[in-house]
C-alpha cells in the first residue's frame, strides 16, 4: 500500500522538466502538421490550417502516460522487480509476434495492429532489460566481479537484440547501450569492456554482410557522406540541416509564410525530425533550451541514482539515464548529420503512444527511487 509521507521525496521539478518538454513537444507536432498556407491568409485562415488530430492524440498519450507514472510510484520498486520475470519473457513473447505477424511500416516491421492504433514492443523491451538487468546484476556479491559473473544479465539484453537488430538497429543500440552503462557502474573492469568493443569491432563486417539491410548500409554510406545520394537516402540529412539553418537565431513565426515541414520538405517531422521543426520554429534560442532541459533531466536522475538506498534502485536509474542519453545524442545528432540516421525518436517531445509510455513509465521508475531513498522517519 502506498504511504503518503513518500511524497515529500518526490522530485516535482523533475515531473515539471519533463511536462515542458511534452508542451514543447505538442507544438512542434502541431507545426509540422500543419498545411501550406498562403502569405495573404485571415488569422483565422492560419489558425484553421492546423491539422490537430496529431495534437490531440499526443495529449491522450501523455494523459495514458501520466497514469502509467502514478500506478509506477505507488508500487515499491523491489516490488516491481519481483515481476522482473514475468514481464520480461511477456515482452520477449511480444516480440516474437512481430517477428511473425508484425505490421511493416517503412522496411521496418516493429509494430502490432490492434484496431486503429499500433503497439511497439521494442520500446517496452528496453524498460523490460533495465528491470531485469538491474535485478540481475544486483545479486552478484563477488567483491572481485568475473565475466562469468555479469553473463546471465548480458544474455538477457542479447535474446530482444536478436530479435529487432534486423527491423530496428536503433533500438538495439540502445539496448547495447544501456547494457553497457549497466555493467560500468557494477565495476566491470575496462580490460572487459575494451574487450566487448574490440569483440563489436571483429562483428562488424559479418553484421554489414548478414544482419543489415540495404537500407540500413544506405543510411550508413549517406552519414559518411550525405551528398553521395541528395535525392535520395541523402535527402533526409540534407532537409533537416536546411531546416534547422533556417531557423536561425529566434526562429520562424508560424504566422508568417511556410516552413520546411509545412512544404513536405522535412521527412517525418512529427517523430524522427521533431527536433529539427523545434529548432526551424523557434530558432537557435528555442534548440538550446531543449537541450538544457534534457541536461536537467540527465542531472537530476544521475543525482537520484547517487542517492538510492540500494544497488538495485541505483542501477534501474542508470539503465533509464543511458536509454535517454542514447535517444537524445542520436536522434539530435542526426538532425545535424552528425549521427547515422537510425529513426531513434525523441525523448518527450517525438509523437509517438508507446514511445511516450515508455518513456513515463521509465519517468515513473526514477521517481520511485528517489522517493525510497531512505526510510521513512516517524
């Protein structure tokens, strides 16, 4: 049962970080769909030529997310990781239907249909591997820590990589990622981790041969150089790079001519490049500022991982940092074309129902921690 006295540990800053980024979220989403329109247009003209259908899908979403969070915070997290289990092998089931009669969407087959709306199991699969993993790496007791000792959790997080690393190399980076940070802060030695890259590096040329798809070697061969194909796997790094140049210093007003995504230019601009309309609309100044918030989040979760009662708490914070970190350097970073493009959403601010509970739930699980610091004082 849930004890109200925990409340005085929750961080209500960090839940107000996280509602203005999802604020700054919805209205890049309601800039990128909406219409061309003339200069000469009424206000009323302009203002009619929102499409908000996006718009009021992401407020459900983050309504739906938000309830995610309570129901999180009021379980104990050991409590949670007592079903570790059971929703880990559920999502790896998952998993396996899309692999079987998953709906293909952009040579990417990662979504289930069920009626209007589509469930994406990879994104639940990373909350599965943090609580997991967490669960599995805080038993080991060993003070001088083998690689036999961090394998059972390494196979946890390999078993979903098999299955998305052909429809979803991005979402298997994460995981990677998340894994690696993960075994970090359990100690693992550097000789251990410079072997897992070195391991990478000797894997790379039989993934590119038989894992990757073309289009995946495409986007790799476009981030090396964008200009190889400019109209076509090119075309997405050079419109997004245009549309944040433009947005210069302040950005553009939404009241005054047609930006990049309203012209169709700017692809997926309400989930892969949101953060290339954020930065066209509300320039430099606007682009800055999203990252400053993302700064804060980052911060103040390393501090609750600093402060939980338990290696259990600690890691589980961990894991969600490097999910969010993975998701933040890549997807803006490709924005730039400085990163491979691999259709990483935005954390908060990308369109998205289960990327956005995934991502309250993850939310949820930090909050936990931090609000079961330490015992409560009578």
């Amino acid at each position: 049962m849930f004890d109200k006295r925990l409340i005085k540990n929750l961080d209500f800053f960090l839940i107000f970080i996280v509602i203005l980024l999802v604020g700054i979220g919805i209205f890049g989403i309601g800039a990128a769909k909406r219409l061309p329109s003339e200069g000469g247009d009424s206000l009323i003209d302009i203002l009619k030529s929102f499409n908000l259908r996006h718009v009021k899908l992401q407020f459900f979403w983050l309504i739906t997310g938000l309830f995610l969070m309570i129901i999180v915070i009021s379980m104990d997290y050991n409590t949670i990781g007592d079903y570790a289990e059971v929703f880990y092998w559920t999502v790896i089931a998952l998993l396996v239907i899309v692999e079987v009669a998953g709906v293909a969407r952009g040579q990417a087959q990662r979504w289930i249909a069920i009626g209007p709306f589509s469930l994406q199991p990879p994104e639940f699969a990373k909350i599965a591997c943090i609580i997991i993993g967490a669960k599995t790496l805080s038993k080991i007791e060993a003070e001088e820590r083998k690689f036999k000792d961090f394998l059972p959790a390494i196979v946890r997080f390999v078993i979903p990589v098999i299955f998305v690393i052909q429809h979803d190399f991005g979402t298997s980076m994460v995981l990677i990622i998340i894994l690696m940070g993960m075994l970090f802060v359990m100690g693992m030695s550097y000789k251990l981790i410079f072997g897992f890259l070195g391991a990478g590096a000797v894997a790379a040329p039989i993934m590119w041969f038989n894992f990757l798809t073309q289009e995946q070697k495409d986007r790799i061969r476009v981030f090396l150089n964008p200009g190889l194909d400019p109209n076509g796997d090119g075309y997405n790094v050079i419109q997004s790079v245009m549309a944040i140049g433009s947005g210069r210093i302040t950005g553009k007003s939404l009241l005054s001519g047609n930006t990049l995504s309203q012209l169709n230019y700017l692809p997926e601009p309400h989930t892969d490049f949101i953060y290339s309309v954020i930065v066209e609309a509300l320039g430099f100044v606007g682009g800055l500022a999203v990252i400053i918030l993302y700064a804060t989040i980052i911060i103040r979760s390393i501090q609750i991982a600093g402060k939980a009662k338990d290696t259990f708490g600690q890691l589980i914070v961990i894991g969600v940092v490097c999910m969010q970190m993975a998701h933040i350097f890549e997807n803006i970073g490709m924005t730039m074309g400085i990163m491979p493009i691999t259709g990483i959403p935005l954390p908060f601010l990308s369109y998205g129902g289960s990327f956005m509970w995934t991502n309250m739930i993850a939310l949820g699980l930090v909050l936990n921690v931090g609000m079961r610091r330490q015992k409560i004082k009578f």
